[in-house]
C-alpha cells in the first residue's frame, strides 16, 4: 500500500503521505517535508532523528500546523485521535494545542514571553484551556512548578524569564506544556541548548511525565546517544524523506542505511559492529535543489550508478524495519512506500 510505513491500527497520531513546501524567491520550491508517513501509539516515544535540515522540526512544526509563509502543507493528512488536523480552522487548532497536543522547543526563551512572570504565563493557559479561575490557577501553576522539580515554585511565579536558568526556563516549559494533560508531547531538540549535566535531568523528566500522564511522546533530535536511551522507535529522515524506520533495538542491532551507518559512527561507544564509515562527507542538500536520484547520493561511500538516477523506494526488510536503499532489493519483503 503506498505511504503507509508502519501505519499499526488505533494510533494516537497517524501521518500519512505528508508535504511541506516552501515557496522561495526566484520560483525555487524548497521540498522540506517530502512524503512523509508514519505513526505514534498511545503512550509511545517515537524519536525523529537526523542533521539539521534533513526535515525532523519541519515535520513537527507541520503536526502543530504552525507552518508560515512561504511555507505550506500542500499533500498529506495529519490525524490525531482520528481527527484530521488539516480540515481544522485556525481558531480550532489554538483549542487543540495545549488541550491535546503540546510542544516544548529548543530555546524555551522564544516560547516564553519576556514581559511576564512565569505565574501570569501558566495562570494564562490554565483559565484558557481549563477554565479555572484565577485562585485555581494560582495553586495549580505553584503545583506544576513543583511536579516538574522546581523547589522555590512559589517565589519562581513573580520571576521573568529571564531571571531563570536555561534548564529552569525549560522545566517552566514543560509544566506549560503538561498542564492541560495533552496526550501527545512533541519535544523539538529539548536539551540542545543546556549543559549536558542538565541534559539527561530534563529528558529523565519529560519521560517521568509521559509516563505519569499516560502521554506519547515525539522526540526530534540529532543526536542517536538520546534515541537509544529514551525512544521506543525511530524514524531517521534525510532530504525530507524517512530513510529508515525500525523499533530502536533494532535498529542500533541491524542498521540498515549508510546515513543511518553514518549518524551512528558518531557515537563509536553505542554501537561497535557497526561498519565503520567516518565522519559523513558534506553536508544535507538544501531542500530547493535535492539531487534526482537519492537524496543521499552525493554523500554514500555505497554509491552506484543507478541511485544516481532514481530515488529508491522505502522497502519493508523485516516487518518492523524500513529502509530506503537499493543496497537492500533483495532483502525486501515488499515495498510499502512509493518513492515521491
Ligand atoms: Fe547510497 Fe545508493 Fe543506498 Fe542511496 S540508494 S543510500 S546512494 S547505496
């Protein structure tokens, strides 16, 4: 069936055959999402994983629908308890988000509104979303504070943004983004920003309160160190496209892609047996000018002449691991996703 990688029944969030474009100057199309299908079940931690610009943020800002211009989703259907997002109005969106689906980003400070104290923020989103009244929200902002390790919460209500510390400003974040109970979290590069001593505290909390909260989680990150630890499964995008997708044992077990190969050379302690590659030559094609053969043609040690000519299509090669490669044919078991 075409676009429907791993499309299991009931899930909590399904995205099918996804585009996002991006209209530039000089009539260039920058492809940044480019037939996208995948889902996450309740309660799951799906991790989206690849360089900067392979598409990852651009696909969750697109499920959060908070895609600008030039840039739009032009194929595709995002679907979350069976509700397809993309038929919804903004002002129906705006109820969504909070109440059902919430995103802490990489620099809390951009989320965060600088002239008002943490309390104004959080008593904001509680009257909004969960119509309590302003004593309410003052006593459930002081426990969200504290849930989410912050000891002083009720002097950190008075403070500004900026009075806190990275890895304060983000635990902030998080009770926002918790404090309507959503039922899928999207964390965009959560701790690229921090000390990585504060790294693991808040990744430890966010799936502290996925767990407590009975929440999925999706995890854009760059960095496979995180995915092992903390990612039920993976999908790894390059150009735009999913590569590879597998549980995440299996794919650190049985890496299949030579990007996949590669992110992982990284880490020389995560995986031993791994072929060793070297650093990965380049960098990501921009999206305006994606080679016509595979995507990852310009930067394989693997490369043969025909993947200069066409974009392989993702294979199923066991029947929880996809990968787009002609390296593989033969070990497909059939293909599931048509090439775009
Ligand atoms: Fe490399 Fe060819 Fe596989 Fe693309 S299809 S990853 S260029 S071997």
């Amino acid at each position: 069936m075409i676009g429907v990688s791993f499309m299991r029944p009931n899930p909590l969030l399904a995205v099918n055959q996804l585009k996002t474009y991006f209209y530039l100057d000089q009539k260039k199309i920058a492809k940044a999402v480019d037939g996208v299908s995948f889902t996450v079940q309740p309660g799951e931690t799906v991790a989206i994983v690849g360089e900067s610009g392979s598409g990852k943020s651009i696909t969750a800002l697109s499920i959060m629908k908070l895609i600008e211009k030039p840039g739009e989703i032009v194929e595709g259907t995002i679907t979350l308890n069976q509700q397809d997002l993309t038929n919804l109005s903004a002002k129906q969106m705006t109820k969504l988000r909070g109440n059902e689906i919430a995103m802490v980003f990489q620099e809390p400070m951009t989320a965060l509104n600088p002239v008002f104290t943490i309390g104004n923020q959080l008593t904001e989103t509680l009257r909004k979303h969960r119509s309590m009244t302003k004593q309410e929200a003052q006593l459930e902002a002081i426990n969200l504070l504290k849930t989410v390790g912050i000891s002083r919460a009720d002097e950190i209500i008075h403070e500004y943004p900026h009075q806190l510390s990275g890895g304060m400003r983000q635990r902030v974040m998080i009770a926002m983004a918790i404090s309507c109970h959503p039922k899928l979290l999207i964390a965009d590069e959560p701790t690229t920003a921090l000390d990585v001593t504060i790294q693991a505290q808040i990744l430890d909390l966010m799936v502290e309160m996925k767990e407590e909260l009975d929440m999925a989680l999706l995890l854009i990150t760059h960095d496979l160190g995180i995915v092992s630890e903390y990612a039920d499964r993976v999908l790894v995008m390059y150009g735009g496209q999913i590569v590879e997708e597998a549980p995440t044992r299996e794919l650190l077990r049985t890496t299949k892609h030579p990007y996949t190969k590669g992110l992982l050379e990284s880490l020389p302690n995560l995986k031993e047996d791994v072929d060793r590659l070297g650093t990965i030559k380049g960098t990501v094609p921009p999206a305006y000018d994606l080679p016509t053969g595979c995507r990852f043609y310009t930067r394989c040690p693997f490369a043969m002449e025909k993947c200069k000519h066409s974009n392989p299509d993702l294979i199923e090669i066991t029947n929880n691991h996809v990968v787009r490669c002609y390296l593989y044919e033969k070990e497909e078991m059939q293909s599931v996703e048509s090439n775009t």
